[in-house]
C-alpha cells in the first residue's frame, strides 16, 4: 500500500480522466466560474425598511443585507460577505469575511473569516477549506473552528475520494472521516465520527444526470453542528454556545428530483428516531428530549417558461410532519406557493403562505394564511417597486406572547447595471 502511494506521487502515467467541469459531481466546484461583472444596489421604506448591495468585478465579490422591520416582534436584522479569488496555475485560493447581526429580545453578532483552497496535483486535486465563527452574544463572546481537507485522486478509476472534517467548540475536537467513490453518474459515501462512541457510520447514495436525480441517506450516531447551522433567526428562539449535541437511533433520507425542461418535481421523504432531539422549551430556551420520532415528507413543484413577451415562474412547496412527541413551532403541514408573471417591464408577483394549527412551548398556535404580493416596473437600468406584506391582515399569536403585525407596505429603487 505504501509503495503504491509512493508511485502515485512520484510518477503522473496514468490517463487524465474527462474534464470534471462536465461531469454532475456532487461536491465543491473544483474550477473558477466565470462572473459577470454587475454592480446591484437598492432600498425600500415604508412601514419596513431596509437595502441591499450586490457587486461582482471579475474575481471579487461584495454583498450586503439590511431590514428593519415590525413583523411579531422589532426586528433588526443585517448580513454581508466580501470574497476575493486568487486562480494561479495549479492553485486556487479564495479568502472571504462573512458578517451577521441580528438584534429581537437578543442580540447577536457574527464575524466569519473563511480560506478555501485547491491545489491540482499531477495525481490528485486537494480541497482545504478554515472556517471560524466568532460570536458576540449579549456582549459574551463565543468561538467555533471548523475544517474540512478533501483528497480526491482524479487520475484513478472510480476517483477514490476522502473527506477529514473537524468541528472545534468548547474545548473539545469532533473529527469525522469519509471515504467515496464516483462511478459515472453513481455517488457512493461512507463515513463516520473518530471520538467518543466510535463507530457511528453514516451512508449516502446518489445517481445524477442532468434530468434525475435519485440519493438515499442512512445514518445513526451523534450530530455535530456547529451553532451558526443551527441558528435560525426566523425563531424566538435563545441559543447559547456551546449547544447540546443531538443523538439519532436511526435515520433515513430519500431525495429524488426530476426536471422536465422548464417544469422540475422534488419530493424529500426523511424517517428519524431520535435518541436525544432539540426543541423549543420554556422561555423559548432550546431543551433536549428524548426518544422521539418524526416523519418529514416535501413536495416541491415549480414552473419556468417564457411565450412570447409573457414570463411565468411558479413554485410550490407543500410539508407533512409526524411526531409522536410534541415539538413546539411544527405544523402538521404547511404549503407555500409563489408565483411571478412578467409581461414587459411589469412584474406581479406573490407569495401565499399555510400554517396549520400548532402547538407552542404552552398555547395553542391557531392556523395562519398570508398573502404578500408586490409589483415592479422596470426601465433600462432601474426597477421601482411596491410591496405589501401580510396583505391578509393576520393578527393571530405566531409564537407563545407573539402576534403578527397585520398589514403593511413599502415601496423602493433598485439599480442594476452589467457591464
């Protein structure tokens, strides 16, 4: 084995496999795309308000995001990221910063310096990417590191393919390893936690092509996340680092799309039973329970087509959950359908959202049903436009001591220009 590795290293004879930019590969890209150059900037006010910053220039990249708003609670909520790309002949460097502040009852900030790499080897390509999270949390302080180097040997049959990622949160280091195999349009993956309860394996399958899509997920074991993936904002919920790992007994994942030209079918099914699963608790602080099953299944439908000068978009999504525990915020099933008609510079669009009845950390939530449409006129370069958020006028209680706002509107400019 050792001398094999040896003449993998030391010799490059064997054959270059077709360029792996044709290929459907399931993982980070592993070449440059090429970006236009644009420049997009825009703001909206009214009874909400906020704007947004958008500019590509060949290898650099700067976003940014603000809102303000009174929804079901005062929210402030803002994000941005700033990427360089740094191609060189057999080594691609992207550094990049990432922020976020989010301000309900809590306040929270988020600085994310991150280095992705890529070096092409004459007998393989190596992916690294660092990542920390550097949390401000009602002024404590918090820090996540995380790393993940991919070893793929691009000159061997089948491009064997390992995976070493590590998660480093309160003093303690969480390795997992993953060993895959490509096979034409036939993905392979087995993997598994180093530490604490050893072996705890997990498997994936996935066929593609540029029509279907098939994969099927097994795994058992400890999950570890870091807290910015669990992070949701949308939810009053309070997070800490570091946060109770989640524990699964079995879980299966089934995931199969198909695209139709301009019409796609998805439908994800997903079986878990939890040995320790987190939830909402008191005080909306997040609590471990145990022994919990669940069954998720989505639906997702969408439509894209052009006649003549008429443009049509359409997506809709539609959820089933079961639990044989009460999970506070999880409607039995949800449906959530947007739809965007243009006819020259006019755009009418609309998002209609379902919520079924639910329970939450002590009340009763009753269903929800909300409309927000907007519509937009461009010319040449700008685009105004009018929104409407909960056009429904819903004031019912979303979360425990939480109720929506009702009606509101706000108007903005858009500038785009591509160059």
């Amino acid at each position: 084995m050792i001398g094999l590795l040896l003449f993998l290293v030391s010799v490059d004879s064997l054959p270059p496999i077709p360029d792996l930019s044709q290929v459907i590969f399931p993982e980070p890209h592993l070449w440059l795309e090429p970006a236009e150059k644009s420049v997009e900037l825009g703001s909206y006010g009214g009874q909400y308000f906020g704007g947004l910053c958008d500019i590509v220039f060949k290898n650099f990249k700067l976003s940014a995001l603000y809102d303000q708003r009174e929804d079901w609670d005062s929210i402030i909520s803002a994000s941005g990221s700033l990427s360089y790309s740094i191609p060189l002949a057999h080594l691609f460097l992207k550094p990049s910063v990432n922020g976020l502040f989010h301000k309900r009852d809590d306040e929270y900030r988020l600085l994310c310096p991150n280095l992705d790499m890529a070096v092409n080897l004459p007998w393989a390509i190596i992916l690294a990417t660092t990542n920390a999270d550097l949390w401000q949390i009602n002024s404590l302080n918090y820090q996540e590191y995380t790393a993940a180097v991919n070893l793929i040997f691009d000159r061997v049959i089948y491009l064997p393919h390992f995976e070493i990622r590590g998660i480093y949160s309160g003093k303690k280091l969480e390795p997992n390893l993953t060993g895959k195999l490509h096979i034409s349009n036939l993905h392979l993956s087995v993997g598994s936690r180093l530490s604490q309860g050893f072996p705890s394996p997990t498997l994936n399958i996935q066929y593609l092509n540029p029509r279907l899509k098939v994969g099927a997920s097994f795994r058992t074991g400890p999950l570890i996340r870091t807290l910015k993936q669990k992070f949701d904002p949308a939810l009053p919920l309070q997070y800490r680092i570091s946060m109770p790992s989640e524990s699964l007994k079995t879980g299966i994942a089934l995931d199969l799309k198909l695209d139709l030209y301009h019409h796609s079918f998805q439908i994800i099914g997903s079986y878990n039973s939890w040995r320790e699963k987190l939830a909402p608790g008191q005080g909306f602080i997040i609590k471990t329970k145990g022994d919990v099953e669940e069954l998720n299944i989505c639906v997702t439908i969408k439509d894209d087509f052009t006649y003549r000068n008429m443009h049509f978009e359409n997506s809709l999504c539609v959820t089933y959950n079961w639990s044989d525990t009460i999970i506070a915020f999880v409607p039995r099933h949800t449906a959530c359908d947007t739809i965007s008609i243009g006819v020259g510079p006019i755009v009418i669009a609309a998002e209609a959202v379902h919520y079924a009845a639910r329970d939450g950390v002590v009340n009763d939530l009753a269903p929800l049903f909300m409309i927000n449409p907007s519509v937009a006129c461009r010319y040449k370069i700008f685009k105004v436009f009018l929104t409407v958020h909960n056009a429904t006028d819903e004031t019912e209680q979303i979360y425990d001591g939480y109720f929506l706002t009702g009606r509101q509107y706000a108007a903005g400019l858009v500038f785009s220009y591509a160059f």
